[in-house]
C-alpha cells in the first residue's frame, strides 16, 4: 500500500511542476504545444537518469524509488 501512496506522491509533485513550468513559459509568450513537449522530454531524460543511477549505483528502497521516478 505504500508504494501506491509514494507512486501518488510523486505524480502530484511532477503535475504541479509541469503546471509551474506550463505557467512560466506561458508569460513568456511560448506556445502551449511547445512548452508541454518541451516539459515531458526534459521530465522523460531526468527519469532516465535518476533510474540508471537509482539502479546501478545506489541501493534505495522500492518505495522511495517509486516517489523520485514517477
């Protein structure tokens, strides 16, 4: 049950962070299209990343990997 409660956790967090950045790049005079595919590659790349070095170089419980990588 804690894994469905971090897996939560960390969507919420990455909703209100592209909805932050959505916001921001929107001031800015970005087209909506861009800016939100702009927001899921870099969100995509960073998942990558936290997961080989989640995986291969730290040993971190399944719950906690669950909240960083969603």
């Amino acid at each position: 049950m804690i894994q469905y409660a971090m897996v939560a956790a960390g969507g919420a967090l990455g909703a209100i962070a592209r909805f932050w950045v959505y916001n921001a790049t929107a001031i800015r005079g970005h087209k909506p299209a861009w800016a939100t595919f702009g927001i899921n590659a870099i969100g995509a790349f960073l998942i990558g990343v936290f997961f080989v070095l989640l995986t291969e170089r730290g040993s971190m419980q399944p719950e906690l990997r669950n909240l960083i990588v969603v």
